[in-house]
C-alpha cells in the first residue's frame, strides 16, 4: 500500500473521530441548555396556574355573591307580592 493512502485514511479516521466527539459535545451542552430552559419555563406556567387559580376561586365566590343576591330579591318580591294580595283582599 502507498504511504500516501495510508496517510490519507489515518488523516480521514482522525477528522471523522474529531468531528464525532465535537458532535456528541455540542449535543450534550444544548441538551442541558434545553433541559434548563424547559425548567424554568414549568416554573413559570406552575407560578401563573396558581394565579389563574386564585381568580377563578375569587371569581367563584363573587358568583356564589351575586346568585344570593338574586334568591334573596326573588324572595323578597314574592313576599311583597303576597303582602299585596293580602292588602287588596
């Protein structure tokens, strides 16, 4: 075999080598960039689901509020219009 063949593919197995372990570094180092990042932004859903959670139970209560009220008026006008139709009786 030539040494010039010989001297090309040791030159070829060394880059394909060096090119590989590159590779798998850069991939390992934006994986773990990725892995961060998708942390920090769990964190920051988890802190704005408690938010929404928050007012949709402030929301709830002022319903439950406003639904007394409306019972509360439904009585009271079936009560005026009983105390009418005793007053014209």
């Amino acid at each position: 075999m030539d040494s010039s063949i010989l001297v090309a593919i040791i030159t070829g197995a060394i880059s394909l080598i060096g090119t590989v372990i590159t590779v798998m570094t850069a991939n390992r180092q934006t994986l773990a960039a990725l892995s961060e990042q998708s942390k920090l932004a769990d964190a920051d859903l988890k802190g704005k689901i408690r938010v929404i959670e928050t007012k949709i139970e402030d929301l709830s209560k002022k319903v439950d509020k406003h639904n007394s009220v409306v019972e509360r008026t439904y009585d009271l006008e079936s009560r005026v219009s009983v105390l009418e139709a005793k007053k014209g009786a």
